[in-house]
C-alpha cells in the first residue's frame, strides 16, 4: 500500500500519494479535478499551482461560453 500524505502551505491543500515509479501522485481535497505529478513536496506545490491557474482559466472561458448562449436563447 503506497502512502498518502496531506500537506498545506497555507493556501493550498494538497494530498500527495507515492507513485509506484517514484515522485508523488498530486490531489486537492478542496478541488477533485486538480491532479498532477511532482517529485519532491516543492515541485508538488509548484505543479498545484500552476495545475490550478490552468483549471480556472478553463472554468472562465467556460461559464463565458454558457452565459454567451444563455443569452442567445
């Protein structure tokens, strides 16, 4: 069973599980549809981030587009 940790650096919350070819497997409790990959706790951090500007960006151009044919309707 491969461990799981959960880590917060204050503004993120973050589980990291060991991946089987090293590194970790990269969640948040607070947002299922963050994941990504890290090797060490810093880069974890790094990826969130980074992971998390791209998924709200997405959610943007999304509700944009809802509301854009909301409005045609």
């Amino acid at each position: 069973m491969r461990k799981r940790y959960t880590l917060s650096d204050g503004k993120l919350v973050l589980s990291l599980q060991e991946a089987e070819e090293g590194g970790y497997i990269v969640t948040s409790p607070l947002d299922p549809e963050l994941i990504t990959e890290a090797e060490t706790v810093a880069e974890a951090f790094a990826n969130a981030r980074d992971a998390l500007k791209a998924l709200l960006s997405s959610r943007a151009k999304l509700r944009a587009k809802l509301s854009e044919t909301a409005t045609r309707r």
